[in-house]
C-alpha cells in the first residue's frame, strides 16, 4: 500500500512539472491522472479520478474544437477569397471574394467551445483537487484548483495564464508535500459520567425475634436489642 501511495505521489508530481513545459504538458496530463487514479484508491474516494478524468475528456473536446478552428479558418479563408470569372452579354468580368463573415462565425464559435472546453476541465480538476485536499489533509490542493480554475476564466488575457502557471507550481509542491495518512477530523467528546454505584443490598431486613425492620448491615435489632 505505501509503495503504491508513493509511486502515484510521484507520477503526479513529475505530471505537474510537465504540465509546466508546454511541449510535454500531454504527458504531463496523462501522468497526473495516472496518479490521481492510485492516490483514489489509497484515499479509498473515486471522485478524485472520475472528476480527473472528466477534465481530461473535457480538455481533449476543447484541443479538437482549437485544431477544427485553425485548419477551418485557413480553409475557408482560401475558399471565401478565390477568383472567379463571369462571361456575360457584356464581355467578361473577374472578381475576387472578399468575405470574411463565413471565416469569422466558425473561428469565433470554435473558439467559444474552446473556452467552455477550458472552464469545464479547470472546474473538474478543483472538484477533484478539493477532493484530495479533504482526503489528504493538504490544503495547498485547494488553493491550486481555484487558481486554476480563475486562470481558465481569464485565459483571455495574459493574467489567467500566469495565475494557471502559478497553480500547477503550487500543485507541484502539493503533491510532493502528501502524506500517505487520511485526514480525520477530532472531534472533543465529553467523557462519560460516572455511574452511581449501586448498593450491593437493597432488600429490606427484619429482626428474627420480633419482626421489626433492620437497617441493612446492622447487628442488632434497634426495636428489641436482641442480635438480628
């Protein structure tokens, strides 16, 4: 159980740091999800990879749209913009195409899916970071995933890529940092009251000579004085 705790830590943590480099950071994906996979069982909580995983499909959807966008938008743009030649009544005309609305709609429409793509994989990946923050008991989860999570909504301007880069340096260190212990929480319970102690005879007594009740333990009888 330890080894495998502690090959999943580290397949996470060397996932992160590749995330950083953006020529690896495929690799880098698939190695933090292999990890976050041993790390759910350790922790016995399979949200942690099922939120992880939706992440990954989500980011996958948002690569296509990106790639659908760049080579659609270069195509229609040579489509939109070739020669033709009309042969008329009155001679023969040429013109060129100069519309570019067809090449705008699908680049912006791709690059809203991509956008959303984004928002949803940052957003499983801080439900699933929540998750091992509450498992771990390491809290620097937590503050990655809503870095990353803020980043993805800015991803449109310079701040949201290095509030995301900051978020994969703190998950770095947030996985180098776990324990292979489950985070339980102390609660301070009052101890329990003493019991009374029961009197060991509580039948009542009487004397044998003339029948009066005696006081449990007493010798002799208090009514005629004669030994019970």
């Amino acid at each position: 159980m330890s080894s495998t705790f502690e090959s999943s830590k580290l397949l996470a943590a060397i996932g992160s740091i590749l995330l950083v480099i953006p020529s690896v950071n495929i690799i880098g994906i698939i190695l933090v999800l292999i990890g976050m996979k041993g790390l759910a069982e350790h922790y016995k909580d399979d949200s942690i990879y099922r939120k992880a995983l939706k992440g990954v499909i989500v980011g996958i959807i948002g690569f296509v749209a990106l790639t659908i966008a760049i080579l659609g938008s270069v195509g229609l743009f040579s489509i939109f913009n070739t020669r033709s030649v009309y042969t008329g009544l009155y001679g023969t005309t040429s013109s060129y195409g100069t519309s570019y609305v067809g090449t705008f709609i699908l680049l912006l429409l791709l690059l809203v899916i991509l956008f959303v793509c984004i928002l949803l994989m940052a957003l499983y990946f801080r439900k699933a970071l929540s998750a091992l923050a509450e498992r771990s008991g390491e809290h620097l989860f937590n503050t990655a995933g809503t870095l990353l999570l803020v980043g993805a909504a800015l991803t449109i301007i310079l701040v949201g890529l290095i509030l995301v880069w900051i978020a994969f340096i703190i998950l770095i260190v947030a996985f180098f940092s776990l324990k292979s212990g489950t985070n339980t929480q102390s609660y301070n319970y009052a101890p329990p009251s003493p019991t009374t102690p029961t009197t060991a005879n509580t039948e009542s007594k009487y004397c044998s000579y003339c029948g009066s009740p005696v006081s449990p333990g007493a010798t002799f009888c208090a009514h005629c004085g004669k030994q019970s």
